[in-house]
C-alpha cells in the first residue's frame, strides 16, 4: 500500500476542489496536489533516486511540505521532515547520520547546511517550479507516473526525535504505522468529514505533519497559515474565515489561543466557530491550564499521548471524558492522558519488564501497529527500546482500574530525595494552582543530606509578584512535605526545545553551574 494512493482517489473523486489553502488562498486543488506529486515523483526518478533513498525537507510550514511529501511515497522515497529551528549543528549531524541525498528548503533556513547534497530545491523557487514543469510537460496524465509498489513495512517518515535527552535517535516510521495511526484518529480522536479544514500551526516535522494523513483519508482541506507558525490571532481570523478549523497543538500553543480568546473577549460561541477540534499532546497539560481552555474555549479539546516511536498513538482522552465533569473521578482523569487508543495495547511495566498490577507505578510499555520498525542504523539502541514487541517508552505511569493511563514523567527524571520517589509532574501540577504562576518545572539537585533535592523554577504570569513564602505555604497545603521544594527559583522563561518541551537537562545543568560559580 502506497500512502500516495490516498491522495490519487481524491484527486480523481474531487479534481476542481480546493485541497491545500495559503492563508485563505487556494493553493491547490486535489488535482493540482495529485499532479504536482505526480510530477516530482517522475522528477525524482529522472534524477536517479530510487526507492528507499531518503529525501531532508528543512523548512517551516509551507504549502509545498505537502506536495513533497506525497511526491517522496509515491515514487517509495523516505522523507525526513525537519524542524526548521533546529540548530545548524543538529540538522549537520541527522545529514551525517540519514545521507539524504537531495533537500528540499525554504528561505528562512541555512542552505549552506545543503552542501553536501547531491540537490536541494527551494520550496518557492524558478528550480523548484521547473522541477514540477519538467516532468508535467514530460507526462500529458497523472495517471502514468507509476505509483511504487510500497511494502507496508517500509519506512515512510525518518523522524528525528526531538532530543530532549542525547542526540537524536532516527525513528522508522512506515506505511502501516502512517495507515494505522490515520484509521484510528476517527475511531479514537475524531470523526472528519471532506467539510473539514485541518491548519498546521505546530511545525509540520512532527506530529502535526502527521495528521495530514487522517485527514487527507477522509478527503478534508489542509491549510498552511501564511505566517507559516503559531499566531493566535491569524488561526483565528483563518478559522472565522474558511470555517472551523482542526489543529494539533502543544499545551503551550494551547494556553497561547485560549489568552488570545479571553483578552479578546471571545465568546465560546465565537470560538467554536473557529475551532472545531484541538488535539493536544507532546508534553504535560496541567490541570490548571486544561479547566481553564475548557472554560474559556468550550468542549473542543482532545488529549493525546504518544511519542515517535509510536507516532500520535498511545492513549487518549476524548471530548466526553473531558466534559463529564459529573464523573466521580472527573478530577483524575483530567489529569491522566487518558485510555489506550484503539490499535495498542498499554502495560506499566517493573525495571525487568514485568506487567505490574493497576495504581503501581512503573515504566509505560506500549504494542501495536503504530509502534516503529526500529531506529535507523542503530540495532543496539531498538533492542533496547522494542523488547518481545513491547515499545518500552521511557515515560513513568500508573494505570487505573478504568483503563486511564496518568503520567508521571520521564523516569530520568525522577527525583529520589531521602529514598522516596518524587515525580515533578506532581509538584508542578501543584504550583500551577498558585496564583500568579505562569510556568513551572521541578527537577532534583545532588544534595548531600537527601541524596536529591527537589529545586523549581516559576515563571511568573505577567505583571504577577511572587512571594516564595506563600508559594511554600501552597504546597504545604497540596502535597507532602517531603515532596515540597527545597529552592525556588524565579525566572523569566523556561528552556524549551522546538516543540515547546521543556528541557529538563538544561535547568540540571544550570543548577550544576551555579552550584560551581557560587
Ligand atoms: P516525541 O517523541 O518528541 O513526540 O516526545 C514524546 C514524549 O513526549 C513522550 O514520551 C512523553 O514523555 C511526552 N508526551 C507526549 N504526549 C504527552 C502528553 N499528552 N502528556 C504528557 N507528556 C506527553
């Protein structure tokens, strides 16, 4: 199965419809896409790629991520989305480490990093638009591009992931993992209908890229915004305009759109008519930020949990389970990312991998087709993490005996202070209720009485002053002592890497460098 047939069926179904919109400009029709994929895979081919040679797209959201990226599966290429933030050295080393052998870019980025390239193309360039008329001109139909005979357990996507631990390991992701994530977003996140319009305003090299699959299934309309990055004020006017849009997000996107709507004074209303559905996911929503998008922004929120190893699948918790405010356990299950999606089985898991019983906290373990053929050129690394078919995630959880996973957080992460686990996510989830905290993010220090000590850093809201006392005494209220920090330490922003994580070994290495300098 080729991901590309996806797009042929409707590029005959509905040829004239618009497909791809720039801002709120038609940029292609479902034809038009399916010919331009035509025409760079036949391209592709003329410049001696051949099936299973990778192909870098280094560039923020655009348009053309699209139309490469279903040119790259209809001739059996891998494509390695990129982010486009990504530091110059990073991008270097994925090139060292993937041999791509042509790019594709756009302006904002360093094409020097190209060089070593056999090609690279400009998404808005003569060369690229010549690359698309060559092989237009050379082939009248669309129809006699031969389409790759993909196997469904070849790699379709190369993804990097986002290292916010070590370098970069490059995740497998193949057609069936595409396939099997696109089917169960209907089944488990949402129903799309050919009405619908999804926008990319997270960067198209991870997980919102991701969903041009459920939605180019369904036949919906994808739109790029022409800031080509997150302004809430543009998704909003998008959504006004075209009609309700579907996006993935981040939670700090999230609490980006729902300030936008309360400084603006949107009504619920209003924002329904801008956003029919807002998956978030990728990092912890607290439960401060949740109650507050819902109460602003209406029931338009789903959670969920998956990691590039198991691309978008792992659980989730839907619009009902986040509207059932009447459930006994209601608070609970705002907190947790919610039940296993329909094609994966969960497990918490002992060290040895052993499947530990509901509410015993252990390593998160996932199984099914959404879970990767393994890491690129890295055997040690994939028995590592894929044990008797088990994705071992590395993320800390317990299960309920519903079924709902809470996460914990990453187990190196954990904080061991006086022979007790501390996981921060709890104390973050408790300083976020404070008043006057915009951010929070709790790691442990080396300290020689309790082996770790628990440190936080509080970013206060705007216009907010803090006192650390009455901070203190928040937490001695919500959590026990013992898990209470030890330090505070204000700051005007948290590290975060390019999809809005919060880098945890940064704030451990700016304590081990304060702790020297002072
Ligand atoms: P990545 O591979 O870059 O997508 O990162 C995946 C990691 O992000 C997971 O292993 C989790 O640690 C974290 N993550 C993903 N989704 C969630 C979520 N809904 N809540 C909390 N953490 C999440």
């Amino acid at each position: 199965m080729n991901l590309a047939q996806l797009l042929i069926r409707w590029g005959r179904l509905k040829s004239d419809q618009p497909a791809i919109y720039f801002g709120t400009s038609v940029w292609a029709t479902f034809g038009q896409w399916c010919a331009r994929a035509a025409a760079l895979a036949q391209a592709f081919r003329e410049l001696g790629l051949v099936p299973g040679d990778r192909v870098l797209l280094f560039a923020q959201n655009h348009p053309r991520y699209l139309e490469v990226l279903l040119g790259c599966w209809w001739a059996g290429l891998v494509a390695i989305p990129v982010n486009a933030r990504l530091h110059p050295k990073e991008v270097q080393w994925i090139i060292s480490h993937a041999s791509p052998r042509i790019g594709f870019f756009h302006q904002t980025v360093n094409s020097a990093l190209f060089s070593e390239l056999e090609k690279c193309f400009e998404f808005e360039s003569a060369a690229m638009d010549a690359l698309l008329a060559s092989a237009l001109n050379g082939s009248a139909n669309t129809r006699e591009i031969a389409v790759h005979e993909t196997g469904a357990d070849d790699t379709a996507w190369l993804f990097y992931t986002s290292g916010t631990t070590g370098r970069p390991k490059g995740v497998q992701i193949t057609t069936r993992n595409l396939m099997t994530m696109g089917l169960c977003y209907f089944t488990d996140v949402d129903p799309v209908t050919p009405d619908d319009f999804m926008v990319y305003a997270a960067p198209m090299s991870h997980g919102a890229g991701l969903y041009c699959i459920p939605h180019l299934i369904a036949g919906a309309r994808h739109v790029v915004p022409q800031s080509g990055g997150v302004d809430p004020a543009e998704l909003f006017g998008l959504g006004h305009t075209l009609g309700p849009l579907s996006t993935f997000a981040a939670p700090t996107i999230v609490k980006r759109l729902v300030e936008y709507a309360a400084q603006t004074g949107l009504s619920v209303t209003q924002c329904a008519a801008a956003f029919k559905t807002i998956v978030y996911g990728g990092a912890p929503m607290y439960v401060a930020d949740i109650e507050r998008a819902l109460q602003v922004m209406g029931p338009r929120f789903v959670q969920i949990y998956g990691q590039g190893e198991t691309p978008m699948v792992a659980t989730v918790l839907s619009r009902q389970h986040l509207s059932q405010i009447h459930h006994p356990r209601y608070r609970e299950r705002i907190a947790s990312v919610g039940i296993a999606q329909t094609p994966v089985q969960i497990r918490i898991a002992d060290t040895e991998g052993k499947p530990l019983a509901s509410g015993e906290i252990g390593e998160v373990l996932v199984k099914g087709d959404t879970v990767m053929r393994g890491y690129w050129q890295d055997s040690a690394a994939t028995q590592a993490a894929i044990r008797d078919s088990w994705l071992f995630t590395g993320d800390v959880g317990c299960l309920d005996k519903d079924g709902f996973l809470t996460l914990k957080d990453r187990s190196k992460d954990l904080i061991i202070s006086g022979g007790s686990n501390i996981y921060p996510r709890e104390v973050e989830e408790v300083l976020m209720t404070a008043a006057g905290v915009a951010e929070a993010a709790v790691v442990g220090e080396p300290d020689p009485q309790w082996g770790e000590a628990v440190v936080a850093f509080i970013v206060p809201a705007t216009g907010a002053q803090i006192d650390l006392a009455d901070l203190d005494r928040h937490c001695m209220e919500n959590i026990a002592r013992f898990k209470r920090p030890k330090r505070y330490i204000l700051t005007a922003s948290l590290p975060k890497n390019n999809y809005g994580k919060v880098l945890k070994t940064a704030l451990r290495e700016q304590l081990k460098t304060s702790l020297q300098t002072s």
